[in-house]
C-alpha cells in the first residue's frame, strides 16, 4: 500500500509480480490539462548517486562496498537500455509516471483501502451537541463543499503555488462525484468531471441505510440550508435501525472480495440504479452514532478513528461507502471530519477544501433562502443474498480487527511552531523529519528507511516523488545526538545544519522530477513491460531494505486547525502526518499494535523530547558563538 504517504510499499512488490503489461494506463484518462511542462525523465546519473548515499547510511562499509559493485554492474549492463526506453516514454507521454503510478500505487492494489490507503481527516471541533446541531452542521459542511465544487469545475480556484512556480490543479476536479469501482485485478477510477449530465445528489448514509439527497438545483445552484435541512430530517426518519445488512462494509475490505459481492449485487436491476445513484454521487455524508474514545484515548483521537475506520462495525464502519472520493463523517458531538479515497488526489487539494469550509464557517457564509429540494429524498435499496450476507459479516470482523489493532494518537507540540526553525535559518520541514530520525532512533537503536511525500504538481498531471531519509549527513546528526561521552554542541548544531541543508537541496530535487524513488520504479517496470530481464540491483538487498519504510511521512499544511492520519504502511511502521503551523506543530502518529515492538504514544514522547533537545542545541551552541 503506498500511497503519496509511502503507503503502497508492500502494495508496489505485490503489483510487481502480475503482469505489468497489464497495467499499464488501463483505466487512466490522460489529460493534457494545463500549460505546466511536462515531466521529463531524470538523469541516470544523479539517481544512482543518491542511490549510493541512501545506501550507505544504513549500510556497514563491507556491505556498501557490495552495494557500488552491483550499481557499477546495472550501469555498464541494463541502464542504457532501460534510460533509452524511459526517455522514449517520456516524449511520448504528458506525464510519463502517473499512469504507471495510478496503477501501482492504488487501483492494483488488492488491500483494504482503510486505514493504510485512505486517509482520515479531522475539521476542528464545532459547537454542536444535539441531533439538530448534527444535521446543521452536516447540511452546511455539504453547501460550503457544493460551493467549492463549484469554484472547481468552473476554474475559479486561485492556482496553488510552491514558491514561484504555479501547480497542476487537475485533482480539484477530481475529487468531487469520483468513485473507485472495484473489479477483480484492477479498479476502475469514475471521474465526476467525465460525465457529461449535470451531477446534483449526494448520498447520505445514516444506520447503514443509504439514500440519494439533491444538493444542486437545475440550473446548478446549491439548496439552501433548510432544503437540505429538511430533506436530512427526511432521511433520519427513515433510518431509526440499524440496517440489518449494511453492503458498504465490504468496500472495507480487499478489494477482489468486494468486487466479487459488487458484481453479484449488479445481478439485480435495482440494485444497479441503486450503484450507479452511489456512483455519481457528489460525495458522501455519513450521519454517525455517538461514540467514546477507548480507554486511554483523548475524544481527539476518537475523531480520527471516526475519520479513518468508522470506530469498527458496531459503531459508524457500517455507515460508510469507501469507494467515494470524498465522505464527509458528521458526529453527534462536534466532532466531524472526512474519509477520503486517495486514488484520485494527493492531501493538500483536501486539505484546501476542508479550509475553505472552515473559512464559510467563520464568515457565517451559508445561503440560507434560495432553491428549495425539487425531487424527493430517495431511500437507496440494495437487496442482498445470503452469500453476500455472508461476506457482510467477514468484513464486519475483518474492519473490527483492523480498527482495534491501529494505534493512533493525536499530538500537538506547543512549545514552538515552524517560527524556530525559520529564525535558526533551516528548512522547518527538514527539521522535522530530523526530530523523526532521531525520535526512531532513541526508541530503536537504529535509523529509520523514511518515506516523505514531495509533490511533482509543477508538471503537468503531476503526483508524488519520495523524499527519501536517512541520508548519511541525518546519520551524522543523530549519531552526534546521542554519543556517549556527549559531542560538543557546535559540533552537533553543524552536523543538524548539513543535515537538513543536505534534506532541502533533496527536496528541490524531489520537487524538480530529480528524485531517486520514482526513476528506479520506472526502470524496474519497464524492464517488466518490454521482457527484459529485472536487473540484478532490485533483487538486492539494499533495495529491499531502502523499500522497508519504518517511518512513513506525510506533510498536509493548513490555515484552520485541521490534521490529516493514515496507517502505517507495513506493520513494524509508523505513519505521521503533520501540519506544521506557526506556533505549534501538530502530528497524528499511528502504529500497529500487533508489532508490539511500536508505540505511537512513545514515539510522540520522543518525538517531544527531540525537538525539545534540537532546539537546546541550537541555543547552546548559538549562545557560545557569540561569546567568541
Ligand atoms: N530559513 C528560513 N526559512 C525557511 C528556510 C530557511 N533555511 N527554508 C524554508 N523556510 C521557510 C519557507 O520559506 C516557508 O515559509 P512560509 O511558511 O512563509 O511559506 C517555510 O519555511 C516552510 O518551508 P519548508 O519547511 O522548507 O517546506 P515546504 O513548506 O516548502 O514543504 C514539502 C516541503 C516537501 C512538504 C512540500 O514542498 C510538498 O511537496 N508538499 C506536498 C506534500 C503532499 O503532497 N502531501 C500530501 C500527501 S497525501
């Protein structure tokens, strides 16, 4: 499971050993959708240089000597072949990776989209704690997030930028009336924007009864908050208990079973209507149960179960469709937040959104006269075989295993924001990965293989790059951090220097189509497409090893107090999403418990301590400086 957060790792080597001709731009529309340049291959040379460094950070010298023998092996041997393929894919293609990458890192992957491949998303805490205030709540979430719709598809949105250089804004149409089908072997992505009648439901989901509500009126304006009030109303009096067999469980599942019940369940005319109602559904909003954080746990971190899992099939598992792109999760308490399908768009365009619903929020921005609902609330039925009821019950365990087996733990560091590092004159990001390196390190003794994600939305139909850590200058630091007897703390405060100076200028590569990861995926597949041999370095071990993320990481900023979490994306992993803010940093750190050797409580401990200690360093060896 990898998804732009590192979470296809596993996913990647299972992918690999179907037929790769198989999948290769199957299911991808490929649009030519901006005047961004495209993405160009990269240069042999620079990859297998950080190839190397990445290496020797985690290797002993015997075995790096190894490594560059095998490296020196692949470049007299198999590059030139394979750059010579790559760059004729290159020309040829707009975005020679994403339709690779479509494929690879998500519609192949046969693994349950919660909670490794689909994030949760958590808005801050509204001041509603009644049945009423849930369905205000859930009706305004539902118009602000029409209204962006609407600023989406008719390219109103202000474009995104990463410094000067402006960013494919592509996935801000995909994320409304976007459903991942699923079929046996691949899933089939069914993009909102490709239909060409006028969408204008939603699908709320409330008991695990689901029903098809209007959200747009003919002539594309949103309902007002009372007709979407009242058709709310509407479907909570239709959905007093629990559905006996909620089918949307399954699509927690992986996904060759639930392709199987979906093909099963499309043996019934109704039930098609009832799919394809589901399928061009705008997006989803799921009215959820009340419930309690376990023991141990803040109603925090309860909000981010809700928002990845659904808190197991007797609680809200059953009152989710994870197919849909976009499901907006709406408690009884206040606490409220979003599902959402990865497949069609990495997190900041989400993270965009959900800051625009905070910002209608604060502005008290909601139409509430105007276009009344012209079409009745409509129950969705889904008739069900006892072999299908079967599965219901399969998967009900299945998500109840996985929900009580994620450890996840919300965490706010408050004793500074990206202030510090910025007035220390380093990189905020790269000084957080650091604190990462060195966390992982006190707790395990060794240095974490780290998967960041780096966006490639300056090129045309861009996706993901990996920024790769430990490098052997992070080694450096973290080494220094802890020897015993203590380095000097000039010495330290160099080695965290180079060390994130050495993680920005890899950034820039990342971000400028010079990263490491996606070339060599690239090679390895178009070996695989073409029948020529898979070269000897990807069945290294290096290369094993440099695939075994035990930190999988993710950056989503945003304006509004709004945090982003995902699993860990293999099982000895911890997967951390952040949002590094001013004046406070906030992470989400999930592990499995079944490891027993992670803790994602520990790590925030750590994690604490770390950047407590970077910033002592910082401090001491400035305060000594300055008295020379
Ligand atoms: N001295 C002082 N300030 C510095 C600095 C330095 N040496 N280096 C950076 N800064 C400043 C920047 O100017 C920026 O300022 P701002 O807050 O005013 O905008 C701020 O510090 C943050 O910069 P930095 O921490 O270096 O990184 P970034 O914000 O550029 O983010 C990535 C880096 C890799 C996370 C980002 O480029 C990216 O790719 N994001 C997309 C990730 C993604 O897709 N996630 C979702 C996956 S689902």
């Amino acid at each position: 499971m990898l998804k732009c957060h590192g979470l296809m790792r596993p996913q990647i080597s299972q992918v690999m050993k179907q037929s790769v001709n198989a999948l290769a731009g199957n299911h991808v529309v490929i649009r030519q959708s901006s005047d961004l340049p495209k993405l160009p291959a990269p240069q042999p040379i620079k990859t297998l240089k950080h190839f190397l460094d990445f290496a020797q950070a985690l290797q002993s010298k015997k075995e790096f000597e190894e490594t560059k023998s095998i490296v020196n092996d692949f470049v007299s041997n198999d590059m030139p072949k394979l750059q010579g393929l790559l760059q004729k894919r290159a020309d040829a293609l707009p975005n020679w990776l994403t339709p690779w990458w479509l494929n690879i890192a998500y519609l192949a992957a046969r693994t349950p989209l919660p909670v490794v491949t689909s994030p949760g998303v958590m808005f801050p805490k509204f001041d509603f704690n009644t049945p009423e205030g849930q369905l205000e709540y859930a009706a305004k979430i539902s118009q602000a997030a029409i209204k962006f719709y609407l600023l989406a598809k008719n390219d109103q949105l202000k474009p995104d930028m990463s410094g000067k250089s402006p960013l494919d804004m592509s996935q801000y149409k995909f994320l409304f009336g976007t459903t991942r089908v699923p079929k046996v072997g691949v899933d089939e992505i069914k993009y909102g924007c490709d239909y060409k009648e006028k969408l204008q439901h939603i699908v709320v989901i409330r008991n695990g009864h689901l029903f098809q509500v209007q959200i747009l009126d003919n002539n594309e304006q949103p309902l007002s908050i009372s007709a979407i009030t009242q058709q709310l109303e509407k479907v909570v009096a239709e959905s007093q208990t629990p559905n006996p067999h909620p089918v949307g469980i399954v699509s927690s599942d992986g996904r060759d079973k639930w392709a199987n019940v979906y093909t099963s369940l499309k043996k019934d005319n109704n039930n098609v209507k009832s799919l394809e109602t589901i399928e061009k559904a705008l997006f989803v909003v799921c009215l959820d149960k009340a419930s309690d954080p376990p023991v141990g746990y803040t109603e925090k971190d309860e909000q981010s179960r809700q928002a990845l899992h659904g808190g197991g099939s007797k609680v809200n598992s059953c009152n989710r469709w994870f197919d849909k792109t976009i499901q907006f999760v709406i408690g009884t308490n206040g606490y409220t937040g979003m599902t959402y399908e990865h497949t069609p768009a990495e997190g900041p365009p989400v993270g965009a959104l959900m800051d625009y619903i905070c910002d209608q929020f604060d502005a008290n921005a909601f139409t509430s006269t105007g276009p009344s609902s012209g079409s009745s609330v409509q129950k969705l039925d889904i008739s069900t075989n006892e072999e299908v009821n079967k599965r219901i019950a399969k998967s009900s365990k299945n998500m109840d295993r996985i929900a009580e087996d994620l450890d996840i733990v919300a965490f706010t560091f408050k004793p500074y924001g990206k202030n510090f590092p910025k007035s220390s004159k380093i990189s905020p990001d790269s000084y957080i990965q650091m604190a990462y390196q060195l966390a992982f390190y006190r707790i395990h003794s060794s240095l974490p293989p780290t998967y960041e994600t780096a966006t490639l939305r300056k090129f045309t139909e861009g996706r993901t790059e990996n920024i790769r850590s430990p490098s052997t200058e992070a080694a450096s630091f973290v080494k220094k951090m802890v020897s015993k007897p203590p380095t000097p703390v000039s010495e330290i405060h160099d080695a965290l220097i180079n060390a994130t100076n050495t993680h920005k200028k890899y950034t820039v590569d990342c971000m400028n189509a010079s990263g490491m990861d996606r070339h060599l995926l690239a090679w390895k597949l178009i070996a695989s497409e073409n029948n020529l041999p898979t070269p000897e370095l990807f069945g290294s071990n290096i290369y094993q090893q440099l695939n075994h993320f035990q930190v999988s990481t993710s950056q989503v900023p945003t304006r509004h107090f709004i945090q982003m979490c995902f699993g860990p994306s293999a099982v000895d992993c911890y997967g951390i999403c952040y949002n590094p803010q001013e004046t406070e940093l906030h992470f989400m750190i999930s592990t499995f418990k079944s490891y027993g050797s992670t803790s994602s409580k520990k790590f925030a401990k750590e994690l604490q301590k770390a950047l407590i200690d970077m910033k002592s360093v910082i401090n001491k060896s400035t305060k000594e400086m300055s008295k020379l």
